[in-house]
C-alpha cells in the first residue's frame, strides 16, 4: 500500500482501523441499523474481523 501510495505522491502510515472506539459505537447502533434492511444479519465480531484482515492485507508486500 505504502508503494502505490508513494506512486501518487502521496503520504500514508499504518494506524489502527477501526479504531476500538469505532468499532464499539458500531457495534451500538448495529442491531438497530441492520435490523431496519435485513432479517438476517452476519456477527457483528466475525464482520470486524474481516475487515481486520482485510486492512492487514493491503499493508502486506506484494
């Protein structure tokens, strides 16, 4: 990520997203959001998880 930003001209370092506090004001408002637009909703842990990982993998090389 780092090499495709610098690319662009651009400047970027590896911070923790989402935040706890990010995720714990979804994690609030999750039930209430998705319960609006969907009578099945994915876990909410599993979900922050994933995107964990898939943040993880745009850092690594390659």
């Amino acid at each position: 990520m780092q090499e495709k930003a610098s690319f662009k001209g651009l400047e970027i370092t590896r911070s923790e997203f989402p935040s706890r506090k990010e995720i714990e004001e979804v994690r609030e408002y999750w039930d209430q959001a998705l319960d609006r637009l969907t009578s099945s909703k994915p876990e909410f842990d599993r979900v922050v998880e994933k995107i964990k990982a898939y943040m993880n993998g745009l850092w690594q090389d390659g």
